[in-house]
C-alpha cells in the first residue's frame, strides 16, 4: 500500500498512530506500507519522531509503487 501525504500540512500523534496501525497490519499479513510525496512538515514530524527509520518514504506515488517490483 503507498499512502500520498502530498497534500496533509499537519499530523498530531493520532494520525501517527493510524499510520504506525497500518504499517504494522499489513506487516502481519505480508505487506508493507509506503509513503510518497511527503510534505516537508510531515517530514519533520517523521524525523522527529524517527519514525522516517521505520517508513520507506518516496518522492512520488510512481517512485513507490515501482519499488515493490525491485
């Protein structure tokens, strides 16, 4: 699954926590999660928290995607 963050300008903690949710359900179940076109104060609160460790993060929908095939 690739999530597009290219339009959000702000995430709190819930929202950290939906996407923590999903990256860990689909590890479960055999996928993973994504994120594509970050914005760059979605990208601090990902540094911050160093959850940008824990995600892949790609600069656009097509980057992601094309790396589930490599």
């Amino acid at each position: 699954m690739v999530i597009d963050l290219q339009q959000v300008d702000w995430m709190n903690s819930s929202g950290l926590g939906i996407l923590i949710g999903g990256l860990s359900a689909l590890r479960k179940s055999g996928g993973d999660l994504r994120l594509a076109s970050v914005t760059e104060k979605i990208e601090e609160v990902l540094r911050i928290t160093k959850l940008d460790r824990v995600f892949d993060i790609y600069g656009d929908i097509d980057t992601a995607v094309s790396s589930y095939r490599s």
